[in-house]
C-alpha cells in the first residue's frame, strides 16, 4: 500500500487559477490525482491545466462561479463526464477586499455591510459552503472523499486591519469541524489546512514597498514568526497530499493542519 499515492483519484479544485490553490492543484497531480480546475479566470485555468500536463499529469478547466450553486452543479456533471466521479474536493479560494480592510482612513464603523456580505460570500459561501453542498453529498452516496477546505493563521487570532477575512476563515474552520461529524459514518472526511503567511498577489502591496524591501507590516510578522520568513506555496502540497489519501489520512477528519513557521505556537 502506498500511503501518498493518489492514482485513480478526481480532485476538484476551487481557487486553481491563483497562487496558492494552483500549487496545491499541480502537487495533488503529482501525487497522481485527475485535477478538475475550477475559477472563473480561462485565461489562468487553461495554463494551470497546461502545466499539469506538461509534467505528465492529466487536468482539465470547467469555468465556474464559485457563489452559484448552478454554476457549480453545472461544472460538477462536466466533471464527471470528463474526468471521473470526484473523490477529493479542495476549496482554496478567497482572498480579502481593501473596502473591508480596516485603515485610519477606513475605521470598523465604516465599513459597509454589502462589502461585509461580499467578503463572506467569497470567503465562505462561495469559497466552502456551497461546494461542499454540492460535492460532498455524492461523495457521501458513494462512500468515499476527502475534502480539504483552505483557512488561514487569522481563523485563530484576528490579525489587524482584515476584521471581516478573519472572521470569515474562523467560519470556514467551525464548518469544517460541523461537516466532519455530519458526514463521519458515510466515508467523506473534512479537514482544513492553516496557512500562516504566503506572499499573495492580492496582499503583496501590503507585505513589499516598491523597491523590493519589506514594509513594516511585513517585519513584525517575521518577527512573530519562528523560522522569521514567509512560507513558500510548494510548502502547502504535503498537507493537502495527507489530508487527500485515504490510504495515509483514513482516521482524521475535523482537524486541522498548520503550515505556519511557527506562527500559532509564538506569543511574545
């Protein structure tokens, strides 16, 4: 038996055409897994299945809105037509929205509630709720899933500034832990994956000043993080190749993995 091996599986992954869910598709590849690459940018989801490929993999892109259940109960017969009945199903999109952040410019009481919904919409709704309604019963009708949704550092402590992501991963975590005792007896397990801090194109402003060098924002997160830099997106594929394979993961479901440098385990 080989414990990381995914041959013969279908991974579902939502979030593929960004940066971090696009590593996590191209290792679950390598590991074996038929990817089906799930975003709404063509453009990006076709080079990601290109890449895949290119290394021997077999992927293919089905354009989706993530907020839509038809949208994504559309994709999920596409899939099944094309690569197979899914078997593992990663949520890896989100992201924050400056008009959520909180600034001296923009402080807490300002924030509006439609820029609120939206935050949640992408981060929970959009990004675990609605599709693990859609491909986790049929994974649970066959007896067989994993599913793995993305959280983040700022699910367990509320990082500044981004009040409304922060309490949107801590959701994303609480349903996660809910549908692992929900669906336990039918062979389907739900896991999560924390994230400490990995550079990102949507936070990257934040994180870098225009000539490279790190901003203040950045030096006080390496300085509560133990190995003192940020994490590399290669450095999420072996938590999320666990959490897939039946064969090495098969007793955990309802936990959660950090990948953080250390970042949870530093107070002072």
């Amino acid at each position: 038996m080989k414990l990381f091996d995914l041959t013969g599986e279908v991974a579902v992954v939502i979030g593929a055409t960004g940066v971090l869910g696009g590593s996590l598709a191209e290792g679950l590849a390598e590991a074996g897994a038929r990817i089906a690459v799930l975003g709404r940018n063509a453009e990006r989801g076709q080079a990601r299945v290109k890449t895949i490929q290119s290394r021997g993999g077999k992927a293919a892109f089905f354009q989706v809105d993530a907020a839509s259940r038809g949208s994504l109960a559309e994709a999920h017969k596409k899939i099944e037509a094309t690569l197979g009945a899914p078997t593992i199903l990663l949520n890896a999109a989100g992201g924050n929205d400056p008009k959520v952040t909180v600034t001296p410019e923009n402080p807490f009481e300002n924030i509006s509630l439609e820029a609120w919904q939206a935050n949640f919409d992408l981060n929970l709704v959009g990004g675990v709720f609605l599709p693990c309604q859609e491909f986790g019963p049929a994974m649970g009708r066959r007896g067989k899933g994993s599913i793995i949704n993305i959280a983040s550092a700022a699910a367990q402590l509320p990082l500044s500034r981004v009040v409304a992501y922060s309490a949107a991963k801590a959701a994303v975590v609480n349903l996660s832990r809910f549908l692992a005792r929900e669906w336990a007896t039918k062979g389907v397990r739900v896991n999560t994956i924390t994230p400490g801090f990995f550079p990102a194109e949507q936070n990257r402003k934040l994180l870098f000043n225009d000539d490279g060098s790190p901003t203040a924002r950045t030096k006080a997160i390496w300085g509560h993080t133990p190995m003192n830099r940020f994490g590399e997106s290669k450095e999420l594929v072996g938590a999320a190749v666990f959490l897939a394979s039946h064969a090495a993961s098969s007793f955990i479901t309802g936990a959660d993995i950090r990948v953080d440098g250390g970042y949870l385990s530093q107070t002072i």
